[in-house]
C-alpha cells in the first residue's frame, strides 16, 4: 500500500515535502485521537476500578496534560522525517536499488518473518541505549531531562520529546533499509506498533499481564519508575520491551515494589482513599482561552463515588 503511496507522490523533492507534511498532518491527528480515547476511559471517566490500576494514585492537572500535548504535537514534525524519507525512497530507489521492497517481492515468508524478528530487537536495543545514554552524557540529558518533567505521564506524553529525540529514535526506518532489504508496509507498521506499546507505557495504569513482577517485558509500571526515579546518571529501566537490555547493563530499580497489585495487598487501594483523592477537572482541555494562555481561573476538583 504505501509504494502505491509513493508512486503517487512521485520523485520531485516539493511532493517530498508536500507527503511530509501530509504524513505528520495524519500521524498527529491519529496520535492524539488514540490517546484521547485512552485518556477519557482512564482520566476524565475515572472510577475506583481504574484507580486501582494507576500506579500513581494522584491525577495530573489540567495544566500538566495542556504541556504533555503541546510537546507531544511539536514532536509529531521530528518524528515524521525520516519515515518520510524512507517511504519517498522507496519511490526513487526500488527498481535501481532495492531500498524497499512491496509485498513479497523476490523474498519468502520466512525471511519476512525473519527479518520482522530481527528489526524488532535491533530497534528495541537501540531505542534502550539511546535512552540510557540520554541519562548517562552531560549534553544528551540537557535534552532529554524535558520528557521527565511529565513524572505521572499520561498517554499524550509518548512522543512529548524534544528534536533531536525524536529524529534519532525515528531515524531507524530510514537507516534499516539501507543494510538488508526489507518490506516498506511491515517496517512501517513495526514503527506503529512501537509507538502502540509506548503509548500503553505511557497510560500510567497497569493489566494483569505484562505486570510488574514478570521477568521478560517492561510493563507500564516499569515506565513509570522510570519517569519518577530515573534522574541524571541513575537510568532505571530504559528499555521499551525486553527487560533483557536492563537486566544486563544493572538498571533495575531494586527499591520497594509500588506497583498497583502491591499497593492493594497492603490495604492501600481502598474505597475510601478514592473517595479522598482529588480528581481534576479537565474541562478546561475544551477551552481556546487556556490552550492559548495556560490560564485557569479556577482548578476545579469532582468527588466521584
């Protein structure tokens, strides 16, 4: 489908710019329609049973998602370039080059398999030590030190990084192709796969599977103590999937389990501490006064049984 795409758009340099702008248009609408339905089930719909499930007990304000979103948008652009890139090359280099290939091509079911296999991994070990050195060098911190400002993260705060994040993380699907042959639909739709399970990582409420004392997945829980302990030079939990990378580099928290099954065990996830948690109002998201000023009058909290 999207050599079909490409052939469309064709090989002039200003159609380029013009599907970029096209491809970040849909990416952001899709990016925040997803987590829009995610964030009126858990956040603006909250009730005791998902309170439960939220590793975090307290709500972010209003004010906190209103910069979850905004940086979320402004990292849309980023992200979106070399997919871009990738998609438009496939168009310009097929036939010569190989770059991409459509459908099957002159390749087996295996190797497609295969090589999903092996982009997976490479992708998720790249994505932990870039994210690691993002901790452990002086100026990737700088930048990256952004992202944890959203400590009880919700899920519009997945792409809420700054540029340079964004391209390097994203750069994979333009660089992948350029080493093995690889079918352009499943490499992008492995990109979108990612951006699925970051955007669960990001929910700040745990499932039943993956939870926080499985060994072999990072679980939601797992995310949040990153964002709530990682600081400079301490990286916890870094990985996006496989617990394998920090299992091996010594970067799991090994502090008191908080996660939501625990907290429940130990009496604390009762009716009465909901009844007593305050829940924002996040009317004010539906308002242009306060996404243009970031001005509430007042920060209104609801009681809900």
């Amino acid at each position: 489908m999207l050599c079909e795409f490409a052939d469309y758009f064709g090989d002039h340099i200003v159609l380029f710019l013009l599907f970029w702008t096209v491809g970040s248009s849909i990416y952001c609408v899709s990016s925040l329609s997803s987590a829009s339905i995610l964030f009126w089930k858990l956040y603006v719909k909250a009730n005791f049973h998902t309170w439960k499930l939220k590793t975090n007990p307290k709500y972010p304000s209003a004010g906190k998602i209103r910069e979850e979103i905004i940086s979320n948008v402004k990292g849309v652009i980023p992200a979106t370039f070399f997919p871009s890139i990738t998609i438009y090359m496939s168009r310009s280099r097929r036939d010569a080059n190989g770059y991409c290939y459509c459908g099957l091509g002159d390749y087996s079911l295996s190797y497609l398999f295969m090589t999903f296999v092996i982009t997976v991994l490479f992708t998720d070990f790249f994505n932990f030590m870039f994210h690691r050195l993002s901790h452990t060098n002086e100026t990737l911190w700088r930048i990256h030190k952004t992202h944890h400002t959203f400590f009880n993260p919700s899920p519009f705060s997945v792409v809420a990084d700054e540029y340079l994040d964004q391209i390097v993380k994203s750069s994979l699907v333009f660089f992948i192709p350029a080493i093995i042959p690889i079918n352009i639909d499943m490499l992008m739709g492995e990109y979108s796969l990612f951006y699925i399970w970051g955007m669960y990582l990001h929910s700040g409420h745990e499932l039943n599977f993956p939870n926080a004392h499985n060994a072999i997945i990072n679980s939601s829980y797992h995310h949040y103590l990153h964002h709530a302990r990682s600081i400079k030079n301490k990286p916890y939990h870094t990985g996006i999937i496989l617990k394998f990378w920090d299992q091996v580099f010594g970067s799991i928290y090994c502090g008191p389990c908080t996660c939501c099954k625990c907290e429940q065990q130990r009496g604390k996830r009762t009716y009465s501490e909901w009844l007593k948690i305050d829940k924002p109002d996040y009317s004010p998201l539906l308002s242009l006064n306060f996404w243009l000023h970031g001005e509430l009058k007042q920060l209104k909290t609801r009681k809900r049984g």
